[in-house]
C-alpha cells in the first residue's frame, strides 16, 4: 500500500439545472482535504463540499 501526501485532480462541476459546467485543477493533501483517505469517492466528496449544489465529473486523478 502506497502513502501518498498529496492528490491532483483535473474535474467539472456543473450547477444542478444548469447547461454551463465549469473545468478545473486542483492539488490538495491526502491529510488535511482527506482525513488520509485514498479513494476516488473520498475526493468527489470534498469536491461536493467545496462546490455545494453542484454535479461534479472527475476526468483526472492522480495520486502523489
């Protein structure tokens, strides 16, 4: 099992009802975003917190 410190992902978020989306990078860290989780599901859902009321379509993740 791998320890990462840091996680990129490259994403849309998209207000529910509405046409227009929105592309975007983040980096953010394993521990502080994730409470140390390594999960596709863990970072879709600090990115529904961050984007609150928003689709969210994760095209990237990379683990650093």
């Amino acid at each position: 099992m791998q320890n990462y410190k840091s996680f990129k992902v490259d994403y849309y978020y998209q207000k529910l009802g509405s046409n227009s989306r929105t592309r975007t990078q983040l980096t953010g860290s394993v521990s502080q975003h994730l409470r140390g989780a390594t999960t596709e599901n863990a970072v879709v859902s600090y990115l529904r917190g961050k984007h609150s009321g928003c689709e969210i379509l994760l095209m990237r993740l990379e683990w650093i």
